[in-house]
C-alpha cells in the first residue's frame, strides 16, 4: 500500500525529476501575456494612446486636495487636470487647508450629482456625461489636446461611477486606506511624506499611464460554434454572466443577437473561457491546445526521471517561486502551470490533466482574488468533483479530493520561514487498482490518455467539447466502480444534460436540429427521425424555445457511461409522406397530418385545395398555375 510519507532518496529524485521537467518544459510554455507598456515602437493587436487629460470625482474637498498632490509630485505635475464634483461634504470643506484651494483654483471644476453621470469607455477614451453633455469638451483645459474624451478617471466617490470588478484601464479608484490619507491631506496641506505613502504611490500610477499601451487580444470568438442565439431566441449566456470586467455584450442583429467582446475592456482573466461550453470563445495567451502540450509534457519528464506522485499546480506568474502555502515536501513534486489571471483555467483542463498522469491538481488562489472570479472557479471545481464522483474518482481512499484550492496568506510566506501539514499520497488514475486487483503490487499501470487522441492533429483539432468528451471517456476506462445507465445529477447551470421529447406529440419538424449548435440534435438524412446524443448537449435551450409544438424539456445530469453519452439515442421515427402527385417523399407522415389539422378550417385549404397539403413543392406550384389556368379568376384567392 502506500506509504504515507515520502523518503529521503525519492524526495531527492522528486526534485531531480521536478528540475528536468521544468527545464524541458521552458521551450514549450506558454507565452506570457504582455502587460501595458509605454512604447513607441512596434505595434500590437490592441493600442491604447493617453495624454494624461485626467478628471478627478468626489467631493469638492477631496478632488482639490489630490489636485494638489498631482501638482506637487515632479512625475505628475504636468498631467491635464479637470475636476468634477460628484458629492457634497461640507465638513470636510469647512476644514480644508487654503493651500488646496489655491493650487486648484484655476483648474476647470463642474458641479453634477452622480445619479445624472455616465461613465464608458477605457484608458485614453473614457467618455463622460452628465444630463447628456460632453464633459471632456467643456472641461478639458485648452492646449490639452482633442478635447472629446478623458484619458484618465480618478474616481474618488464613496459609489464608485465604474461597478465593474476588474474595471478598464485607465480607471482608478481609490481604496478605503488611499482615501483615509486624502482625508489627513485634506486636513492639513503640510503632511509628512511618511504618512501619505499609500495616497503617494495610488497618485503616481496616473503618470505611467502616459503614452502608447499595447496588449494582445486576449480572447477571440467564434459564432458558427456559439450557443447563444439562434432563430431569434437566446440561449446559452453563461460567458455574460461569469466576465469580471463587463467586457462582454449581447448585441442584437436584424434576425438574431450574437456575443460580442471589448477588447479594450477585457483583462485577459478568461473566465468567459472557462465557462463557454462549446469553445466558441478561445484564449490566445495561450491557445488550449499549447496548454493541454506543456501539461502532457511536464508529466512525462517528471514520471521519465522517476518522480512520484506529481502534482499539477496552477498559479500566478507573478508568484514568487520561494513563496508558497504548500509544505517543502509537496513543493519538490509540483510541476507548476503559470498564468496571469488564476480564472484562466477550468474543469476540462483540471480533468486533462488527471487523466494524463497528475496525482492532484492544485489551484493557488491568490488572497486578493475578485469575488466573480472565485464564484466562477468554485462552480468549476465542483462541475469537476461532480463528473469524477459519478465514475467513482473524486476523492482517494484517504479521502483527498483529486482537485484541491489553497488560498494563498498575505503576505505570502517565504518557504524556508512557513511549514505547513504535508498533503497525503494518493495514487494517480493512471495507475489506479484495476478490477481484481487485491493490492498495489498486484496492479497492472494503466495508460494516460494518448496525446495524438486528446489533442487530434494540428490540421484536424477536436473541439472543446469533443476534447472533454475523450478525457471522460478515458476517465471511465479507470474506474474500478460500476458506473451508472442513468444520469447523475450535477450543479445548476451545468453544460450537461438531456433533452426530453414528447414523442407522441413531435412533428418532426426539424426545428430543434436546425438551431442545436452542437448537433446534440440531429436527423436522419434517409428518413423522418429525431436522434439526440448527449454527451454534445450543452443545456443551452434553444431547441426548447424553437419548438413550436412546445414539446421539449431540459433536464439536467451527467451520464457516466461513455456508451450511454456518446451513442446516439433514437427519440422519434417516422415512415416518409410521399407526394400524392408524384410520389416523391417530402416530409414525414406526423408532419403532414399536423398541418392537415391546422389548416382544415382555412379558407385557402378547403375542397381540393386541401390536397395540396398533401403535394410536395414543385407539385404544389403546378396544381395552383393549372387551376389558374382553368379558371382565371382564382388568381384574387392567390
């Protein structure tokens, strides 16, 4: 059985194991995000241009005072200051050192109440508006440059203007202990340097934010595999809701509404990628597929140099490698993924990456993590916990659950100064006892998910769905448990389930297949049926509100028997309607007799004209031109 600790030697070969795949690992890691840089040269997918044209809201008392800093501190004495007077403090006016009102005397100040203001836009194009006027153009100090948008928001209101958990750049808003400071500065112009640091270093953030800002385009959408809208109803609105920075919009067409992103909004945190079902939206720092490699590769480096018991860890880039809250010991096996936003990752790669050989996975949340983005990665973790737990593999003997968040102190600890209980030895599924086996000795090792079926070839890749699909398969072939036919349930607003038919009542109109983004839904190109697989279904409802015999339902729930998820289940058939004229079958029986018994009280369906209900489309068009032609005055009932 296992041991519950780890000796000396195979600690010592964990490390050595860890150091090699680490160091293979560099050449296929994935790209960093790029951060804001002030350049010049070069160009990138997403520009930002600031001048610096700041405005500066709150109360009158506290704009002028941080007016004062700005024009105080050497960096930011030259930025364009406009002030905006959003609420009344009359206290703090009353005691407010003269000095304020001097150094902000001649600086353009508006007078608007915060409900009658309107704030958009992002670094170097903020737009703001009160009662429909364009402040910039009144306030924006001649010589400043084009005078129709503020590069620059220092929001110092007591509700913020942006509500915005990751709010754009070029937003600033100070925080209750910067706010405490200004209210001191208010007081008494003369404050030690000493008390006013946090205040200080808040202000000299505006004067890096002067210049040409490049980013990547983060994340990129795809509408042909989207689950939003179709037909003209809307489905699928999980990235709506999961996006931290409001970067995300549902914009209404001519027949249907479609996903749209703002680039200049969007922090790269990719949560909207981890809760799209389908795929549609993709990251580009890095693609899926570049991840999904450096995982495979990290652990077939680290078992190839006879490491045990890998653990797969993601966490920030900007982490120190010596600050952690895992004890030494778990630290000398973790083979780290590193990411610029923790929410960049979800339940498909977290089960990847068991299936490729990881013991755990680790989830390092940052002390400071925004509350949507730990909403959004707790529903994954449970998603994940629920799909293992029905094949019998969440937890191990001991207990340990497969994936595991550790919140991160603050300030984090240093390694050599912070110990902390060590986490236990549990076996990877790739190795898990197999049927019949009494003990660890007597197991036979079972094979992590081929690479070439996981990822596909480069012209050839799977989608995310598809992907998702073969890990929970592969994960099914390491059960030892006996997994059940029917569905299991799963948290709400999961992307699985079934789609329930009234089959007496289906038409077979074919109108849920023709708005089903993932061909969950699908027809027979022979003959009249309605086939349904479930392992493609993604809940989203459009079949639902598509139908218009109102004949569908959703219930939600996992089946854990790939042959019960991947097989397509036959839900309706029907014998073809051929044409009473020329005998070709044009549609199924059951939708024939619907609208023979819709349209029998319709005038223009009356007599013989009731048969043409019953003729296919070219026969249709003949009948009414030969009785056009017999009788001419048919033409008014056309």
């Amino acid at each position: 059985m296992l041991s519950s600790s780890l000796e000396s030697a195979q600690r010592a070969l964990n490390q050595q194991a860890r150091q090699r795949a680490l160091s293979s690992a560099m050449g296929g890691s994935p790209a960093s995000s790029l951060p804001l840089l002030a350049t010049d040269a070069g160009s990138a997918p997403i520009r930002y241009h600031s001048q610096g044209r700041t405005v500066i809201i709150g109360s009158e008392a506290r704009v002028r005072a941080l007016a004062s800093l700005l024009s105080r501190l050497p960096a930011t004495a030259q930025l364009p200051l406009a002030l905006l007077i959003s609420e009344q403090d009359n206290s703090a006016l009353v005691t407010m050192d003269e000095q304020h009102l001097a150094a902000s005397e001649s600086l353009p100040v508006h007078s608007a109440p915060r409900d009658m203001l309107a704030l958009s836009g992002h670094l170097g194009q903020f737009s703001l508006a009160s009662d429909g006027v364009n402040l910039a153009a009144a306030l924006v100090p001649q010589g400043a440059g084009s005078a129709t948008h503020f590069d620059l928001i220092a929001d110092l209101s007591s509700q913020p203007l942006n509500q915005a958990e990751l709010p754009p750049p070029g937003y600033l808003q100070a925080g209750a202990d910067v706010i405490a400071e200004l209210d001191q500065l208010v007081a008494d112009a003369e404050a030690s340097q000493e008390s006013l640091s946090q205040l200080t270093a808040w202000a000299m953030q505006f004067a890096g934010l002067i210049g040409n800002f490049d980013k990547p385009n983060y994340v990129t959408v795809n509408l042909d595999t989207c689950a939003h809208s179709s037909a003209g109803n809307i489905g699928c609105t999980r990235c709506l809701s999961s996006c931290s920075a409001d970067a995300i919009f549902s914009v209404a067409g001519r027949r249907n509404a479609h996903i749209e992103i703002d680039p200049y909004l969007c922090h790269g945190a990719a949560s909207c990628v981890s809760a799209c079902p389908t795929g549609a939206l993709s990251f580009t720092q890095p693609p899926a597929e570049q991840r999904m490699e450096q995982i495979q590769r990290l652990l077939e480096r680290y078992q190839d140099g006879g490491g045990l018991y890998p653990l797969l860890r993601y966490r920030l880039e900007q982490s120190p490698a010596s600050q952690t809250a895992l004890a030494s010991v778990d630290q000398e096996r973790c083979l780290d993924i590193t990411l610029e936003e923790i929410s960049a990752t979800g339940h498909d790669e977290w089960l990847a990456a068991l299936a490729l050989g990881a013991t755990q996975v680790i989830v390092e949340l940052p002390h400071d993590l925004p509350a949507g983005q730990h909403q959004q990665l707790d529903s994954e973790r449970r998603l994940a916990l629920t799909l293992l737990d029905s094949m019998g593999l969440a937890n191990a003997d001991s207990g340990e659950p497969r994936i595991r968040f550790v919140s991160l102190p603050s300030p984090l600890p240093q390694m050599d100064s912070y110990e902390t209980e060590a986490l236990p030895l549990i076996t990877p599924l790739c190795v898990a006892l197999a049927p019949g086996a009494d003990s660890e000795e007597e197991q036979q090792p079972s094979q992590p998910i081929a690479r070439d079926w996981l990822l596909g070839q480069p012209q050839a890749r799977p989608g995310k769905r598809e992907r998702l699909n073969r890990v929970l398969d592969h994960l099914a072939t390491l059960s030892v448990a006996d997994l059940a036919q029917d569905s299991v349930a799963v948290p709400t607003g999961a992307p699985f389930g079934v789609v329930n038919v009234d089959s007496d009542n289906c038409t077979l109109c074919q109108g849920c297949v023709a708005v089903c983004p993932t061909s969950a839904l699908s027809a027979n190109r022979t003959s009249p049926a309605l086939s349904f697989t479930q392992g493609d279904c993604v809940q989203c409802g459009l079949c639902e509100q598509a139908c218009p015999e109102q004949v569908i339902t959703l219930t939600p729930g996992f089946a854990p028997q790939p042959d019960v998820r991947r097989e397509p289940q036959l839900i309706k058939q029907d014998v073809p309607f051929p044409c009473i004229s020329c005998g070709t079958p044009f549609g199924s029986t059951a939708t024939i007799t619907a609208m023979q018994t819709k349209l029998a009280s319709h005038a223009y369906f009356q007599g013989d004209g009731a048969l043409r209900l019953k003729m296919c489309s070219d026969c249709r068009v003949k009948d009414i031109w030969h009785e056009m032609a017999r009788n001419p005055d048919a033409q008014l009932k056309v």
